[in-house]
C-alpha cells in the first residue's frame, strides 16, 4: 500500500514564501503530482515529478527526492488567491493505469 | 477545449436509494477515473477505466460499479445509498500522464 503524510494546515503572510512538504511510501514509485483545490472545488493541477530535482513554473516550484520519499511544494510571492488547499498525490507503478493516491492535502491560508 | 465535463452539480438523495453520476473526458483522453472526496480530506481512488475496461478499483463495497462508453464517457453507479456516501465526487481523464479533473458532482444522503 501506500501512505502519503503532509501538514493539515499551514499561515503564512501574502508576499513570503511558503514550503508544503509531503512524504510518501509506496512499494513502486511512478510519479509525484501537486494539485490545488480551492474551497468547493474540483483540484487542479499545479506540477508534475518523476525525476529528482526541482521543476520551476512561474511562482510554483516542486522538487522531489525519491531516494528520501520526499518531495515539496514551493509557493513564492504569496497572494491572498493562493489560499487553498494543496494536494500531494503519487502514482504507483504497481497498479495498472494512472490512478493516485492522494495525501490529506494541506489547508493554506495567506493572511494580509 | 472543454474539459472534463460532470452532471448533475448537485443531488440529494434518502438513504436506501441509487444514484448514477455522469462525466465526459477531455476529447482524445481514453481513461477516465472516479475519486471520492469526503470533505476536510483527500480525494480516494475508486474506480479507472480504459477503452471500456476496468483497469482498477479501490476499497470500496460492491454498491458501488461503473462503466466507460464507446465515446470514453462513464457512469459512476451507487446503490442502497448510506449517510457516509456523502461527499464530492471526481471525475478526471487522462491521456498517460496527469489526471485532470472535473467540477464534481456533490452527493447530500439524507
């Protein structure tokens, strides 16, 4: 199986810079996505890693080290619309298609 | 490009009844997956399909089934509704790399 663990909820101040950390075990690692949810909807996604490293995008930055099961989520610039919660998912190549297993996502709010 | 597309928005049902949720890919996309997503929590994997065939299933009961169409559409099917069975329901498609997801259909059993 699978076990995906990441911070419930985390504050930081529009402007700084804010770091999401997830850490997973999975018996066949195939990939590590970041998505963003806003309250009531659907998740949208943010970033994709199967390699180690860091992939910029913008103000979004994702590394991941699998040789740790770690990877983190880098928001920088902070706006008061990045309030949202922020999904760490994995996919195992163990299972046939493309199916993830999600952490409990971490509630981001960006205060004034 | 419209992209993953869900119906209804929003039901409510009484325990003990069914419901069938809908959902269309992203044109081209041929997998298509349904999550449930219990609110304050992450989205669970329950069903994947891939040109009609079931390629996975999560640890749901058997009230819960799918299907895929020729046109890569799907169904997702619950029966003899519960109180927990509350929650948003995903659909996303894929073309082999990320899941996209669409708006969700949020499920009241009442």
């Amino acid at each position: 199986g699978q076990n995906i663990d990441q911070p419930t909820e985390m504050t930081a101040t529009e402007g700084a810079i804010v770091q999401i950390n997830c850490t997973y075990q999975t018996s066949g690692f195939n990939g590590l996505f970041w998505y963003q949810q806003h309250a009531g909807e659907a998740p949208t996604f943010l970033s994709y890693n199967v390699l180690d490293g860091l992939e910029e995008k913008g103000r979004f930055s994702s590394f991941l080290s699998r040789s740790k099961g770690y990877s983190y989520l880098l928001l920088k610039e902070l706006q008061m619309k990045d309030s949202a919660s922020y999904l760490c998912a994995v996919r195992d190549s163990n299972n046939a298609g493309n199916m993830l297993t999600f952490g409990g996502g971490t509630r981001l709010m960006v205060k004034p | 490009d419209a992209g993953v597309t869900q119906s209804p928005t929003h039901l409510i049902k009484t325990r003990g009844q069914q419901v069938t949720l809908r959902c269309s890919p992203i044109s081209g996309h041929k997998s298509v997956s349904w999550y449930q997503q219990v609110l304050g929590q992450g989205p669970q994997f329950i069903f994947q399909y891939y040109e009609k065939e079931e390629r996975g299933r999560g640890n749901f009961p058997d009230r819960f089934s799918a299907r895929q169409f020729p046109n890569y559409s799907s169904e997702l099917n619950v029966n003899a509704l519960l109180l927990g069975d509350s929650a948003l329901y995903l659909c996303a498609s894929s073309l082999g790399g990320g899941e996209f997801f669409g708006p969700g259909t949020r499920l009241t059993v009442l």
